[in-house]
C-alpha cells in the first residue's frame, strides 16, 4: 500500500514539475504514453483470471509466465444465476 501511494504522490510531483518547465500538453503525452506501456504489459502478462477458481490461479499464472498449456482444464466457477 505504502509503495502505491508513493508511486502516486512522485507521478503527481512529476506532472507538477513537467508542466512548470514545458508546455502543458508534454506532460500530457508523456503520462499517455505511460498508459499504453502499462495496457501492453497487462495484456502480455497478466492472464486472464475471470471464471477461474482460487485454487488453480496459481497454476493459470504460471502457465502464463512459462508460455506453456495447463496440464488439465481449468474448471469454471459455477453459474450462481437462477
């Protein structure tokens, strides 16, 4: 938690400091680009967990790290809609 607020109080004294210097799109585009970085990473990385059980999550992700398949299907969680 400590390391999440951190890394917000140093991206809104960065944003401060770019925008006093440069012009007040640079930040802008600098912060835009640091989103698409992180859309990319998340959707090369993090595997997808929606329907998957607590106890084979583990397993999802590193069959996602080492690039490899699961050595058994991966059951869904039950329909709780009636």
């Amino acid at each position: 938690m400590l390391r999440i607020c951190g890394i917000a109080a140093l991206g809104g004294i960065l944003f401060g400091y770019l925008s006093s210097q440069f012009h007040g799109a640079f930040p802008m585009w600098i912060f835009a680009i640091c989103c698409l970085f992180s859309y990319w990473f998340i959707c090369r990385f993090v595997p997808e967990t929606k329907g998957v059980a607590l106890e084979h999550m583990e397993e999802a992700m590193l069959a996602k790290r080492s690039k490899t398949s699961l050595s058994e299907p991966v059951p869904a969680l039950p329909s709780e809609s009636k």
